[in-house]
C-alpha cells in the first residue's frame, strides 16, 4: 500500500507536466477555430480550402501517429514528447508568417505531424505511471487539459487577433517552445528499457492499414470505431463553427472564441472533476452511452439558438457530452491494451485523425446546401454510435455470462 501511495505521488508531477503539454497543442489548434474563416481570406481562400486546411492536419496524424506509438514502444515516452513540440513549434512559426497558401498547408503538414508524436505517447506516460485503478483519473487529467486547451486556445485566439492575425499563432509557437524545453530538462523517462517489449519492435514491419484491421477485430476494435464517431462529432462541430456564427449572427472572431471559451471550461471542469469518479461509480460503459446521448441532444437544439445565451447553453451541453465521453473511452482502452500501450494509443489517435479528416470535409460540404445540415448530420452520428453501443454492451455481457456458467 504504502509503495503505490509513494508511485501515484512520483506520477503527480510527470502527470502535471504531461497535461501542460497536451494543454499547449491543443491550445495551438484551438487559435485556428475563430481566426482561420477570416485568415483564409487574406490569401482569397474559401470555406473548402479552410476545410482541407483543418483536414490535412488531421490526415497527417492518421499517417503518423501509429508510427510515434510503436517508436515510444522502442525509444521511451520522452524523447517523442519533447520532438513533438519542438516540431509543433515550428509549424507554429511558419503559419504565423506565411505569405503564399501553401505556407499554411506546409503549416498544417507539419503541425499535424509532430503533434501526432505527443498525444498518444502521453497516454502511454499514464498508463506507464498509473495502476488501472487510477487510470481514469488519469486519463481525465489529460483529457481535461486538452479540453481546457480546445477552449482557451479560442478565447487566446480571438482576442490577439484583434491586434494582428498572427499574433495568436506566433505566441503558440513560444508556448510549445518553452514546453519542449521544460520537458527535455525535467520530464522523467517512464518507460525504462527492461519493459520496451519485442511485439512493439517487431510491428514496425506490419503496415498501418493492416494493424487498424487487426485492431477492429482486436478486444479494442468498437471502442476504436467510437473514437472515430467522438472525433468526426467534434470536428463536425469545430470546422464550421467560425461560419455558421458569421453567417447567422454575423459574430466576429472575438465573440467565437468567447463563446467556445466559456461553454468548454463548463465541459472541462466536468471532465477534470467529475469523470474519474462517474468512470469508477457507474463504469465505462454507461458514461459511454450516456455522453452520445447528450452530444446528439446538444447537435439538434444547437440549431434551435436565437441568441448570444442560447448559444452559449446549447455548445455547453454538446461540450459537457463530448467532454465525458474522451477520458471514458481512454480508459477503457487502455485497460484492455495490456503491455501495448504506445502501440494501441497510437491507433486510437489515427481512429482519432479519420474522425477528424471526414468531419471538416463533410461539414464544409453539407454547410453549402444548408448551415443546419451538418450538425443535424452529427446528431445523427452519435445516435447510431449509442445504438451500436448498446448492441455490443449486450453481446458483451450475454458472452461474460456464458463464460461464466
């Protein structure tokens, strides 16, 4: 007892640090949320290319993130931690300064490429420091500050772009710097090289479609495919947002990323102070189908607001669903990972990416015929993810049942 109260103390500050990282990517890709509809102009883009812009990003952590998995499998966790914000940094920088289109694509490629490299490699961190009993919490820590960072990243974004459009841009590029900087001083390695398994180095020869289809038939493979319903839901939200208030309430980017910033740290602050202990009282599997319930409630009335207030009540509640749902799956994840941790949280960020890919690019699409259609559409997303989520939760049971007669 006394020897896992003196691990969980040792993993609070490692935990801290991981959370502040995670807190400052996500605070990068949340600047672009109320800016980019008015930055795209600036170089005589529209609604599709912002779309492919939010997209690529999202396709290069596809691409890349089962790959950092498995080298954190091999390497260690903190080596890909402090590469990946030292490359997000620069994508940073460049998009601060572009001067063509193609700045902002090259931007994107590499944001979303060494991004990539941290999420699922901090996941790892907590499954390394964490016993499964504490994982939750440790997952909603995690998920916590990347909401936080989601929402503040808005609220950063819109009020420095009030002096310049860069600006919001430039002061994430200093931000992930210092956070590299930190974590290669202090952040401790927890994956030491006696556990670095050989199934992580031997994957490294099995191509990425085929371990996402190994992953789909694996214990993982629903809870992989709820990841992607949870991510195309967000980004569904996220990509169109910034128009959808332009156009309806002609909002300017200031009053989107205050609208973002107050609903999300409602979501945030449930998610950091109440998941863990929703998880462990009532279990993964009702907060499961608890949150896309509410995030299909919160897709219908959002297109029912009239004014400021409305807004704000309607994002919050798909926020508090979205926001309940991350941390759950995580930790349900995790615990039927066993010792491949970097590998499995690999393939659930690229579950994680395709979610993010299809999202902006559908919406963007469904918003030319209507601007209610796409959220109508991600309403009905989360209804069929509850509703194959309560067909596999009873197969589940029905098979434990058998098994134990």
């Amino acid at each position: 007892m006394e020897d896992q109260q003196q691990i969980q103390k040792r993993s609070r500050g490692p935990l801290a640090l991981l959370s502040f990282n995670l807190f400052i990517i996500m605070v990068g890709i949340g600047l672009v949320i109320p800016i980019l509809p008015f930055y795209v102009e600036l170089f005589d883009a529209n609604a599709q290319i912002m779309g492919l812009l939010v997209a690529v990003f999202s396709f290069m952590q596809f691409l890349f993130a089962p790959i950092w998995g498995r080298l954190s499998d091999k390497i260690g966790r903190k080596p890909l931690i402090t590469v990946g914000l030292f490359g997000f940094a620069i994508a940073e920088f460049i998009f601060a300064f572009a001067n063509g289109l193609w700045m902002l694509f090259l931007s994107r490629i590499l944001a979303g490429t060494f991004g990539s490299a941290l999420m699922p490699t901090a996941m790892a961190y907590v499954s390394d420091v964490t016993p499964p009993e504490k994982r939750g919490q440790g997952m909603g820590m995690l998920g916590a500050a990347m909401a936080f960072g989601i929402v503040i990243g808005p609220g950063i974004g819109g009020w420095l772009a009030e002096f310049d459009l860069s600006y919001p841009f430039i002061f994430a590029g200093i931000a992930a710097t210092i956070a590299g900087v930190v974590s290669l001083l202090i952040l401790p390695e927890s994956y030491p090289q006696e556990k670095r398994t050989a199934e992580a180095v031997d994957s490294r020869s099995e191509g990425q479609l085929f371990l996402m289809k190994k992953a789909l038939f694996s214990p993982v493979g629903f809870l992989l495919i709820l990841v992607f319903i949870m991510s195309f839901g967000l980004a569904n939200f996220q990509a169109i947002f910034g128009y959808y208030t332009m156009e309806r309430y002609s909002y300017s980017p200031q009053q989107v990323g205050l609208i973002i910033l107050i609903t999300g740290i409602v979501g945030t602050v449930i998610q950091g102070g109440v998941v863990g202990k929703l998880v462990s009282k009532f279990g993964e599997e009702r907060i499961l189908t608890s949150s896309l319930l509410l995030s299909a409630v919160g897709f219908v009335i959002m297109t029912l607001a009239t004014n400021f207030m409305w807004v704000l009540i309607t994002t919050s509640i798909f926020f508090i669903g979205n926001s309940t749902l991350r941390p759950s799956l995580n930790s349900f994840i995790s615990k039927l990972a066993g010792n491949r941790q970097g590998m499995i949280m690999g393939l659930n960020n690229s579950f994680l990416s395709l979610g993010n890919v299809a999202g902006p690019i559908l919406a963007g699409t469904l918003y030319e015929w209507n601007i209610h259609i796409p959220y109508l559409f991600g309403a009905f997303v989360m209804i069929f993810g509850l509703v194959a989520t309560k067909i596999w939760i009873a197969k589940k049971q029905k098979r434990a049942g058998l098994e134990s007669q």
